[in-house]
C-alpha cells in the first residue's frame, strides 16, 4: 500500500461487527478501507493497489506492538506473501506462500534488520525440509541443513567454516537416529565426529537470503 489514507469525512460508517470502516483513498488514489474497533482503534486496513476493485494488500497490528503485512502479488485473490514487523517497524519475518499454503519463510534471528535464515518447503509436502543460515551477518548463506528422506529430520548438512564461499564440511545421518555418522571435512578427512557445530549437505556460500 502507498501513500497515507486521507477522507474528507471524520466519521466513518458503522461496520457489522460494532466496530467502522472508513472508505477513503490515499496519495495515490488506491482505494483504501480502514477498519476500526468499538474502542475507534484500527484494526486492519486493505487497499486495492491495481484498481481491480478487489483488496491485495491487507495490514493489521499486532498485540506486542508490531504489525503484519499481506500480499496478495499476483492478483490471484490468495495472499503470497506476508511481512512481520515489530514494534520498532524492523520486519522480522517473511512468509511465502503458494496456493494458500505456506511454503517457504525468511527470518531475522539477530534483530539486525537483515535476513539470516531460510526454512523451505522444497517438496511441497507441508513441512519444511531445508534450513540455510547465514551465521555470520554478511548476507550469504554459509550453513545448510536438509530433510532429504522426509521424516521430519534434518539428515544432510553442509558448512562453510571460513566463508569464502566453499563448502568445507559435510555431514549425513545415515541411519536416521539424529547422529551424524559420516562428515568429510575441508581436507578429505572422514569420521565420526564433525569439527564444525553446523556440520553440516550443501551448502551455499555464495547465494544470499532473499525477504
């Protein structure tokens, strides 16, 4: 949504729930419709950013202060993407979803306005599978972790240990009990035991976590 609501009128219609909606228009003149409680707080606005005549951007406040942002990108009339903030307007969290359902989530772990962490649903199956972690705040990714059998564990991992944008650790749980059993590490030596704590199957020191 762009612009600020603006309305020629102070008080808005009354709404079915007790609360009001307020029809208005912003800067830009996208339609906007500001929802209010009986207490006159909002608490939800949407606006039709194309013209449509269909809302494709919705935000509503949190209760600790922060609010949350739906998009509906591709005017499909189901949300694609929502954006978290806090209560500082610093956006901690973005949801994406495809066919209503979620499939992919990008967080700010540190709170330093950047996104460090990538959890996503790779197969579709409803569970996220694959974990990247950018653990050392210059915006790629050097950590992987992968589900690859579904079982609702992470089995493969990989690690970049001196982010150069090679992966020097790798790490597989051969036999599901939650325990890596083989890693090879930046010299080509195998055991038992990992020497990074991400151990980690594939990592990417290069690609960037994208909000």
């Amino acid at each position: 949504m762009s612009g600020n609501p603006s309305t020629s009128s102070s008080t808005p219609p009354s709404a079915p729930n007790g609360g009001r909606v307020l029809h208005t228009t912003d800067s830009a003149g996208n339609h906007v419709d500001v929802h209010y409680d009986e207490d006159g707080n909002v608490i939800l606005v949407e606006a039709d950013t194309d013209g449509d005549g269909r809302a494709d951007t919705a935000a509503a406040p949190t209760a600790d202060g922060g609010s949350v942002v739906a998009t509906d990108d591709d005017r499909d009339g189901t949300v694609d993407r929502v954006v978290h903030y806090d209560a500082s307007g610093d956006r901690t969290r973005v949801d994406h979803y495809e066919d209503g359902r979620l499939v992919a989530q990008t967080l700010d772990t540190d709170g330093d306005g950047r996104a460090d962490t990538l959890l996503e649903d790779a197969d579709r199956d409803g569970s996220p599978d694959t974990l990247s972690v950018d653990s050392n705040a210059d915006g790629r990714i050097d950590a992987v972790a992968v589900d690859t059998d579904a079982d609702g564990r992470y089995d493969t991992f990989a690690v970049d240990t001196d982010h150069d944008g090679s992966v020097d650790v790798l790490g597989r749980d051969l036999d599901g009990d939650g325990r890596i059993d083989v890693f090879i590490d930046e010299d080509g030596a195998y055991g038992s035991e990992p020497s990074d704590p991400y151990s980690g199957g594939h990592a990417h020191g290069h690609d960037d976590i994208d909000v």
